[in-house]
C-alpha cells in the first residue's frame, strides 16, 4: 500500500510533464493544423537552458526556470517566424517535415555543447524524502505536480480574460474569420509557437531533475506528451491534463509491478490500444471533412 | 536529356554497364560506398511511394529495414536458411508488419498516423534491444553469405553483384506500379481521399498496398545492408536511420522516382565521410529538411526537370506516344 | 408518368446529425436522359442530399436506388464503379500532374474490374478513352500539360473530363456555374445538354444560379428546411407560390 502511494505520486509527477508537453502539442494543432515534431526538442532545450543557468550563471532554481520560459518562448517565436510562415498554407506533409528538419537539427546543436556526457541537474530540496501520513514521498515530484497545476491555472487566465488569449481562441476557431474581424493573425501565431515553447521550456525545467539530461531526451517526452494528448482527444485542455496523468501513472504502475524494462514501453502501448479502441480518444469528437 | 531521346534511353544501360566496369578495379573501400548508395536507392524508392506519392506520413521505415535485416540475418545463421530465401523474405516479413499499419492508417486522423507509426518504431527497436534470447540484444547478428554454385559469395564485389540486378529489378518494377493505375491511385489519396473515393478507388485497400510495397522495398533494402555491412545492431535502425531516409526523399525530390536516385547518391556518400561526427551530421539532414523544403520543396529533380536535364515523369504508359501525335 | 424505368431513384431520405434533420424524407426519381436541377435557398439541405446520393454521407433512414438496384449500403468508390460519379464545388484535381493523369483516375474502376487478360491493351484504351473525351470537351490539345498551367475554365472542363470519361449513367455536377461569367454560365449550359444528348448521360444538378437550372432542365426540384416543397418542369416552379415565398421572403 505504501509502495502503491509513492508510485502513484510520482506518476502523478511524471504524469503533469507529459500533460504540459500535450498542451504545447495540442496548442499548436489547433491554431495550424500541424503536430510540432520538434516539441520534444523545445523542451530539451528549456532543460538544458535551465542546466546552464544553474551550472555556468549559477542562479537558483526559480530563476533557472524563468530563464528557459523567458528565452523558450522567443525561441517559439523565432522558429514560426523564421521557418513555418512561409510554408504556414501548404501541404500538411510539408509542414511536417519542416518539424521533423528542426527537431534533428535541435538535437545536432545541443549534441556539440552538451552531448559528451549525461548530465544531471540536482534536486530543488535538500531533503530526499518527506513523510506525509506515513507515506514516504519525493518533495521533488510534490514540487513538479504544483508547479505543473499553476502553470495550467494560468493557462486558464490567460485564455479566458486577456486580450490575446481571447485572439487565440478565435483564431483557432476559424483563422479567416479572425482575420475578417481585425485580428492580425500573424501575431497569433508566433504568440501560440512562442506560449506552446514557454510551456515546452518549463516541462523541460520542470522535467531537468527528475531525468537525466541528453540531446535525445526529447523524443521520449514527445511520445509520451502524444499519448497524453491522444487520451484526450487532441481537443482539449483538460483532456491533455487527464491524458497526461493517466499515461504517468500507468507507467509508473507497470514498471513497479510489472518490471521495469517494460516502463518505457508502456505509454507506446497505450497509444496502439487507444487509438486502435477510440480512433478519436477519449474525449474526442468525429470530425467531419468538407470538401 | 528531353531533347535526346535515344540518350534517355540508353543512359539506364550505360549506367549499368559503368558501374560493373568501375568495379572491377575499385577498392573495396568505394565498392562498399557503391553499395550503399544501391541499397538507399531502393530504401528510397519505397519511402518514395508512401510519403511522397500517397502522401501517408509514416515514421516506421528504418524500423521496417531493421526488421528486414534481422530477418535476413537470422535466418541465415540461426536457421540456416539460406540468402538466396532469407532475403525475399525479409521483404515479406517487412510487408506483411508494414500492411499492418496500414489499419491506423485507415481508422484514425492524419495527425496521429505519424505519432503511431512512431511509436511502432521505438517499440521494434525496442524488441530488437530486449529480446534477447532471439536478436541477441545488443550483441547484434552477424549473417552468412550466400553459395552460387558452390562459390561463396563474400566480400565487397560479390554483394555488388548480388545487389545491382535486386537494385536494377525493384526500380524497373516501381517504374511500372507508378505508371499504372496503381501508382495514380497512389496521388489520389495524397491529396484527397474523397475525391479518390469519389472516382471508384477503395481508400483501404490502396493504403494497405502502398503501406505493404513500401514495407516490402525497406525490407529488401535492409536484407541488403545486413548483408554489405556484414554485422547489424539494433541501434543502426533507429531515428537517425529514419532521418537519413526522410532527407534522401525530401532532397532527391518526392513524387520522383528519379528522386530517390539522386537523394541516395547525394546522401549515402556524405555519412561515411562524418562518420564520428554525430552532431555534424544531425545539422546537415537538419538543415537538408528545412532548408530543401523551404526553398525547393519539388527537391533537386525540381530545377532539373525544368531545365529539361531530367525528362519528365508521367504517370502513364508509353505517354511520349501522345506527344508524337502533335 | 412516361412510364420509362427510373434511373436513380430516392425514396423517402432523412439524414440527421445529432438532434438537427438535414434532410426530411426527401423522395426524387429521375429517368434516363434527363437533366434534373435541384435548388433551394441556403440551408436547404440540398448539399447534404447531394452528398447522400454520392455516397459521402450516410442516409438515417430511406433508400436509394441506381438502376433498379439497391445501393443505400454501397460505400462511394462501389458507386462510382456502378456508374454513378460527380464533380465537386471547387476543382479538385492533382495539380501538378498532367490533364491526361487527372483524367484517367476517372477510369480507375476499368482497371480493377475482374479479368486479367490484355493488361497492355487496358492502359492503351484507357488513353484512346481520355483523348476522345478531351476531344469532346474541346481541351484536347491539352492532355500532357500540367493542371496548374491551365486557366481556370479548363481546369473545371479537366475535372468534367474525370467526371465523364467513364460513360457513367448518373453524373451529379455540384454547382457548376459557380463563378462563372453570364456568357460562361451559357457555354455551361449548352454543354449540359451536349452531355446529355451526346454523351448519353443522367444529370443530376445543385445550383444556386437559377438561370441555368430553369433554362436547362428537363425537370426541377425544389428543398427549402429538408423538405421538398415543389417538383415538376420549370415553369411550373419558377411559378409555384412556396417557391417564390422560400426564395424572396413573404410576398
């Protein structure tokens, strides 16, 4: 039973990393019709961002974590900029590719700097475990899940009281008729590719001590994101929160009971049997094609 | 070349011809590099027909070569089965897993066919990794070559000689699925199933062929490689496998058979020479992506076609009849 | 009434999405060699009638028959196959391929059809059918030049072409005149005809331009809110008072 209760804890953990991923994924699909294959690589770099700021700048871990949202989010908005407005109306598949190019010269990049040794990044807390009602649990994995909800919380705001956030939403709904009603489109999508990275960033921060630190970490936590964004029908926000904490726990509970050799595989598991039971997840609705 | 056509059709021989002059009096070094570029020519053939004429984003590619070198590999020194029959049967092996995801493919949104595919991929990796008791793991398989009439088939030429007539047979036969109905049923559901639907072609069934022929040819092309490399780990069939395919088809030019010719030439020569260099060469297919994409999106046979160096490519039998007619 | 079998026939269609009925018991019968026009203002239902027909939407309840046989339960490519194409709203072509490419999709099912004999010759004729049907069209000139360096009216003639070119018995035109000039719109309208007389073909037509409907059809149908509210010769219901009520408001 105490074993069961740390497990969950820390899926729940995991769990809230995997939600922020699908976020950014599903962020930027609903505005550009496109999955952003580089998102795992976005949070890679906020990882290492954050790495770099406590090992070279040594700032404290609060800082660290503003550093990577702050330059996260201009990176987000340099990449729309630079590279997908020009291909933003064309076919799908060159859209993705563009994402696919970006994602492996990502990596390349960070491989120079960083790619000789596995890195770490050290707890926020001193102490290793806490006791909570007799329950040993990680203040780390405590930390991230908080973290992880105020985040979403101000997400929420964000959409729903501030000028752009409402922008967003329109746009999302129909690009055209934003742009009928005034609304500089353009703007929308670098400020969606820069908030999807600023949310990408923080999970690789958020992510940084809770994994180990290496140019390929990203491809993971996309995977795992997609799963959770797939659960939740790639639709909706709180889909992605559930999706998330589902694929987190699930796997935490297969490698503790099950063996931990199929943990890595478990969230590629879910995804097969998910979309092969619901093709439109769990909280998805059929989408109908015009023609 | 459009201006010369009896250059056009005599270059496929000259071609063939060249490249078995030149190998008898190549190093086994370049032999080995002529190899490759063979083998990605037909790796990139069949990623041709998927992503670039179909259209279907499907990440699993350098898994299903992985699959096909296993196959060949095992086969040939765990069952003692020979080449000859192990590498046929790495290209069914691979269709028949490729045809299998052809069935997300069907059922479920564009978006999630790529994750999928992608997730398969890192799941046959792996199974390659962790089964040991059949791939060996990490180890890696080693495979046995081939008899011809009592003649051991090892070494560098002799792979070219089994590899030039597979390489020469599997272009000559996408030359004729593309031009075939086939081929543009192909293009149909690339750019939209409805109307594919619309004028009689079965959706699910063109997606199950083209998924299980673009299998198949990954499955040949890695038969291949396990036999000019000798020795496979899974490692080899992962992202960077997986890279190096999608830039082969985005650089050569999708929607081209000629295409996937050029992008292996171009690209099979330049990993051997940053061979350490991991990080360099992730940039290089990086940019390759983004910048060919961005720029050419038709890739090099693009400019190539427009300035009548390369003929053109139609989708039809025996089409240049209708030019004559004036 | 003329006693002629009927060709394609509807009976009693009702499509619903979700709580809302698109289509309300809609029955249509349509002889061969008829040109059959169906209007109605927007909302009408007539696009997702249309679409029944073709098989891209599925029926709540009815049926439809092509030909005396039963194809509610076909799925759209088995449609095709039996005869029945169309065309759609805004040209959906491949754009970088050639007219003759473009073209023979549209005969896709002669290859499919059993019978593995004379490969060869099937490609050979399937060309011979595409250079007659261009022929036709007037576009012959055409057939190895890519779709997106054609102008705009050859591009619809390109997809008519698809349409047609397999000899189909039904041919549904999803708004044709769209965007077209008057004096287009009257080219349309005398190839209408030609398709029918000529090419031997069923036509069901959507159309919001008026004047082509009533000045080119054999009969006309009207839907206003999913339900039929006039049928009959153009005249008829170009002065039928519900008509003239659901296109201009209350009189």
């Amino acid at each position: 039973m105490v074993n069961l209760l740390t497990l969950l804890v820390a899926g729940l953990a995991n769990g809230s990393l995997y939600a922020l991923v699908a976020l950014g994924l599903v962020l930027i699909y609903k505005t550009q019709d496109v999955v952003n294959f580089a998102h795992g690589e976005i949070l890679m770099a906020g990882a290492f961002i954050g790495f770099s700021a406590y090992t070279f700048l040594h700032l404290p871990y609060g800082w660290s974590l503003v550093a990577a949202v702050l330059l996260g989010g201009l990176l987000g908005a340099v990449i729309e900029r630079v590279a997908f407005r020009r291909v933003a109306n064309q076919h799908h598949i060159t859209l993705a590719m563009v994402t696919v190019g970006l994602s492996v010269l990502m990596k390349g990049l960070a491989r120079i700097p960083f790619g000789r040794d596995i890195n770490t990044y050290p707890p926020a807390f001193k102490a290793d475990r806490v006791v909570l009602w007799g329950i040993p649990i990680s203040p780390q994995h405590l930390l991230t899940i908080a973290m992880a909800a105020s985040l979403a919380v101000a997400l929420y705001l964000f959409f729903r009281f501030t000028a752009l956030g409402k922008k967003m939403r329109a746009t999302q709904q129909t690009i055209v008729g934003a742009q009928l009603v005034g609304i500089n489109t353009g703007n929308v999508f670098a400020s969606t590719w820069a908030l999807a990275a600023m949310i990408g960033a923080a999970a690789g921060v958020l992510a940084a001590p809770l994994s180990l630190l290496y140019p390929d970490m990203g491809t993971n936590f996309l995977l795992k994101g997609f799963a959770a964004a797939v659960l939740g029908g790639f639709e909706s926000v709180p889909g992605a929160i559930v999706g998330g904490f589902i694929v987190g726990v699930v796997e935490m509970l297969f490698g503790g009971f099950v063996s931990t050799v199929f943990q890595q595989v478990s969230a590629f598991f879910i995804i097969i049997l998910v979309l092969f039971l619901k093709p439109d997840g769990l909280f998805g609705r059929r989408a109908l094609a015009r023609v | 070349m459009e201006r010369l056509p009896w250059l056009r059709r005599l270059f496929p021989f000259v071609l063939i011809l060249a490249l078995l002059a030149a190998s008898q009096v190549m190093d086994n070094y370049l032999q080995y590099i002529v190899n490759l570029v063979l083998i990605y020519v037909i790796i990139g053939i069949g990623l041709n027909f998927l992503l670039g004429f179909a259209g279907q984003f499907a990440f699993a590619h350098a898994a299903l070569m992985g699959i096909g070198a296993y196959t060949a590999a095992l086969l040939t020194t765990r069952v003692g089965l020979s080449f000859w029959l192990a590498l046929p049967l790495s290209g069914v092996v691979a269709a028949v897993i490729g045809a299998g995801a052809a069935l997300p493919a069907m059922r479920m949104r564009r978006v999630y066919l790529a994750l999928v595919t992608l997730a398969f991929a890192q799941l046959i990796i792996w199974v390659l990794i962790n089964w040991n008791a059949v791939t060996l793991g990490t180890d890696g398989v080693d495979l046995r070559a081939p008899y011809l009439f009592g003649w051991r088939m090892r070494g560098d030429r002799n792979t070219f000689y089994i590899v030039l007539p597979v390489t020469v047979f599997l272009y000559w036969l996408a030359r004729r699925v593309l031009e075939s109905h086939v081929g543009r049923a192909f293009i149909a559901i690339r750019e939209n199933e409805i109307v594919a639907r619309s004028n009689g072609i079965s959706v699910a069934w063109t997606k199950t062929l083209v998924f299980a022929l673009s299998a198949f040819y990954a499955g040949i092309g890695g038969g291949l490689y396990a036999l000019a490399l000798g020795f496979i780990v899974p490692d080899s069939f992962g992202l960077g496998q997986l890279t190096l395919h999608f830039s082969i088809v985005v650089l050569g030019g999708m929607l081209s058979l000629y295409g996937a010719v050029i992008g292996a030439v171009v690209l099979t020569t330049l990993p051997e020479f940053l061979r350490d260099v991991q990080a360099l060469q992730e940039i290089i297919y990086g940019l390759v992506l983004m910048v060919v994409i961005l720029v050419m999106p038709q890739g090099i046979v693009g400019p190539l076609k427009r300035f009548g160096i390369l003929p053109r490519e139609v989708l039809a039998r025996n089409w240049r009849r209708l030019e004559r007619r004036g | 009434m003329t006693g002629r079998p009927v060709l394609l026939e509807a009976r009693d269609v009702t499509i619903r999405f979700g709580g809302l009925v698109a289509v309300d018991s809609v029955s249509m019968a349509i002889v061969p060699g008829e040109v059959r026009g169906l209007i109605g203002p927007n909302g009408a239902g007539k696009t997702t009638f249309f679409n029944a027909i073709s098989g891209l939407v599925p029926l709540s309840s009815g049926l439809i028959r092509l030909g005396g046989e039963d194809i509610t339960a076909l799925p759209a490519h088995r449609r095709a196959a039996a005869g029945l194409r169309r065309t759609f709203q805004s040209v959906q072509l491949l754009p970088q391929q050639t007219v003759l490419e473009n073209v023979l999709i549209g005969l896709h099912t002669s290859f499919t059809a059993p019978g593995w004999r004379d490969r060869r010759g099937r490609e050979a004729a399937a060309q011979a059918q595409v250079e007659h049907v261009l022929a036709f069209l007037g576009i012959a000139a055409r057939i190895l030049t890519p779709v997106n360096r054609l102008t705009f009216a050859e591009q619809r003639l390109t997809e008519i072409a698809r349409a047609i070119v397999s000899r189909p018995r039904v041919l549904l035109l999803d708004e044709p005149a769209a965007g077209l000039s008057p004096t287009e719109v009257e080219g349309l309208g005398e190839l209408l005809h030609r398709l029918r007389d000529e090419w031997d073909v069923t036509i069901l037509l959507v159309e919001h331009v008026l004047s082509l409907v009533l000045n080119r059809s054999d009969r006309v149908t009207v839907l206003e809110n999913g339900r039929l509210i006039a049928e009959g010769c153009p005249e008829e219901v170009a002065n039928n008072r519900a008509v003239q009520v659901a296109y201009m408001g209350v009189e």
